[in-house]
C-alpha cells in the first residue's frame, strides 16, 4: 500500500499531493522511487510476486517508471469494494506501506489525517484508528501479515503500537506537537507542514535494507507482523470536523456483527451531534 504524504521531499498537501500543485509530478516520482527500493528489498529476500497499490486518491505513482517486477492496482478507491478493491486476498502472505502518514491528531505528525483533512477522528470499538490500521485489520482477517512501514516518525510509532515488531523507516519528523482539533478541513490541509527530512536517497537506500530485513524476518519467524482484529461485535464512529461558522460536523457509524471487512463495507448511518454525544 502506498501513499504520497508521508514521503522524502513531499513538503505540504497543496502544492505537492493534488494534480493541481506545482510539485505533484515530482512527489509522485520520489514516491515511485521509494517504492521501486522497497520493492527491490522484497525481491532480494526472495518474493515471488510484488502488486503494489496506489493509495493516493488522485494517484501518486508513476507507472512507467514503476519497478518492472511489479504489478500496479489503481482506482477510484471510495467506490471499491473492499478489499478486493485494494488488489489484496488470501493468496498473499505478508503486506507493506510506503509514505502512509499518521493518522488525524497525532502529535509530531507530517501532514496528519485520516482518509481526508475532512475527518477529525475514527475510531474502532472505542479506539482511534488510523489508515494504516485499516488496511491492517483487512490483511489481519484475511491472514496477511503486517510487517514493514514507511512514512513520517508518527506514523512509524503508530504501527509499531499496533503490530509489535513491525519493520519502519522514518524518512522524515514533523515538527509541531499541536493536534489542530479545532481546524476546519481546509485549514488542516495547510498545517502540520513544518518537518526535518531525510534525503530521499537516503530514505531509499534505508527503505531497501529495512524491506529486505523485515521479509527475511518475516520468513523465519511465522509469527512476526502477525495482528488481531479486535473483538467483534464491531463499531467505527467517524466524526468529520466543524464548518467554517464554527458548527460541528457529522458523525457517521458503520456496525458489523462479526467481521472487520463486511464493516468497512456497511453503509454509515449519519448521527446528530447531540446523538453523537450520548454515545
């Protein structure tokens, strides 16, 4: 799984994420770069197959200069069903992210957010949950095991807190400790810029080793980036953050009775702020 944020060089949401930005075309390539290593740290630990999915929702991959030994999922990704969506089923052994930022309100995060700038917090049966997470659940119900990330430091400690001994490599650390639980969206599009960065080669040549690393772990030891769902029955709450006039935002819940995939797949029901607060 990969994503643009979290990435070498990628200084801020506006300019380098959408295709609008002046720098969009070169944030995709150091993306496609830091996957290409991750990809090589893979196959020197023996993968046979490599299918890499563009997790950035206006795209962040360039294609042709993607490694040619991988396979590319791409789409419209709020209107997949998942995971098959997400080119992710039980044929695969172990799963891994490239550039995944931490999620909404982290301290010392780089260009933090969950899904969209829109959403303030998500949480499973009570916990705040980030993308990362989500996409961890799927593999963990699917029996994929969770055992290399790269982002910014937050998001390193984020999946280290979830999969104990999960491979990292932070190739950047933002530098404001402020949540901004008072933003609306578009002003959270603009925080959280402020970060110290590795060179991107040496974010790749870090990324390379760790991959490599973590598979051959991986391969010895049945029993590393192996994760649990939490136990079912299962809610996610989705609060969005309030408007412009200072007016909270909605709040959706997803329930499943027995799985974390038919969850993300359920329809929201939309609350109320006051029905919100009484639960």
């Amino acid at each position: 799984m990969t994503d643009l944020e979290a990435v070498a060089g990628v200084r801020d949401s506006l300019d380098w994420c959408y295709p609008t930005g002046r720098y969009y075309d070169t944030a995709k390539e150091l993306l496609t770069l830091e996957t290409n290593a991750a990809v090589e740290g893979f196959l020197a630990a023996g993968a046979n197959r490599v299918v890499v999915c563009d997790g950035h929702g206006w795209g962040g991959l360039m294609p042709e200069k993607l490694h040619p030994r991988a396979e590319w999922v791409s789409g419209p990704y709020p209107h997949l069903v998942y995971p098959e969506g997400l080119g992710m089923d039980r044929s695969f052994d172990v799963m891994a992210w490239v550039g995944q930022h931490a999620m909404a309100g982290a301290p010392g995060g780089h260009l933090t957010h969950t899904g969209s700038f829109g959403v303030l917090e998500m949480t499973l049966n009570g916990v705040p949950i980030g993308e990362m997470a989500r996409c961890a659940y799927m593999g963990a119900e699917l029996g994929i095991r969770s055992i290399f990330l790269s982002g910014d430091r937050a998001g390193c400690e984020e999946a280290q807190a979830l999969v104990p001994g999960i491979e990292t490599v932070s190739v950047k650390e933002g530098l404001s400790f402020y949540q901004g639980l008072d933003l609306t969206a578009e002003d959270a599009e603009k925080a959280f810029t402020a970060a110290r960065h590795l060179s991107p080669q040496v974010a790749r040549e870090r990324i390379r080793e760790r991959a490599e690393r973590a598979l051959r772990r991986a391969q010895e030891d049945p029993a590393m980036g192996r994760l649990e769902c939490p136990s079912a029955p299962y809610t996610l709450k989705t609060v969005f953050r309030r408007d412009k006039a200072g007016r909270p935002g909605p709040v959706y819940i997803n329930t499943h009775p027995d799985s974390f995939i038919g969850l993300l797949n359920a329809k929201g029901e939309r609350q109320s702020a006051e029905e919100s607060d009484e639960k």
